[in-house]
C-alpha cells in the first residue's frame, strides 16, 4: 500500500532522515517519499495530526495523540532502534561544578 509520508530535515547537507526500524535483529534505514517536509518535530507532528500522512515521530510526542485516538500506530512489530544520545562538549580543564553536575546526571551507566 502506498502511503505519503512526512519528512524531516536535521542534516547540515540538507537530505532527509533516513528512517529507522529494527526486527527480529534485523535493522532497515528507509528513505520515504512524501510532499510535506520541515525541519521541526513539532511540524511534522502537527502535519501527521492534520491527515498530512505518516510521521515518524518520538514516542513521547506521539503518546499523548496515540492514547486520545488522535493518531494511530503503524508499523507495531517493527520498532524504532535508538543507540542513544551523545554528548559533546569542549574540553575544558576546569569544568564548572553545575556542569560536571550535567554531565554526570546524563551519563549512560551500563
């Protein structure tokens, strides 16, 4: 079934996000085709909300739509994959102690 998606643009090339999803070990990185594209979340958000097509969004924003009926999941066997967050900063030989304190807090702990 051919569906329109909805894009978004992040990258300092200007390309498209690729789209993300993991099964059973196996990960695809698919580009969609769609005629709405932002560089916002929120946009793209509100564009899946408006009937604009798909969206892939995070869960957190999608809950709340998801619980009123507002939108629907697709795609339910196929899970997004995340490897997490990183973080970057400057070297700084003396960090500031609310800084370290961030740092620390958001420190993955395996």
């Amino acid at each position: 079934t051919q569906h329109t998606c909805i894009n978004i643009r992040h990258s300092p090339n200007g390309s498209c996000y690729a789209w993300e999803f993991e099964k059973d070990s196996r990960k695809l990185n698919l580009r969609v085709n769609g005629q709405f594209t932002s560089n916002s979340m929120i946009h793209v958000l509100n564009a899946a909300l408006d009937g604009v097509g798909l969206a892939y969004v995070q869960d957190s924003m999608a809950e709340p739509h998801i619980a009123s009926g507002r939108l629907k999941e697709v795609l339910v066997d196929w899970s997004p994959y995340f490897e997490g967050f990183h973080l970057y900063y400057p070297n700084r030989r003396q960090a500031s102690p609310a800084f370290s304190a961030f740092v620390e807090a958001v420190r993955y702990r395996g």
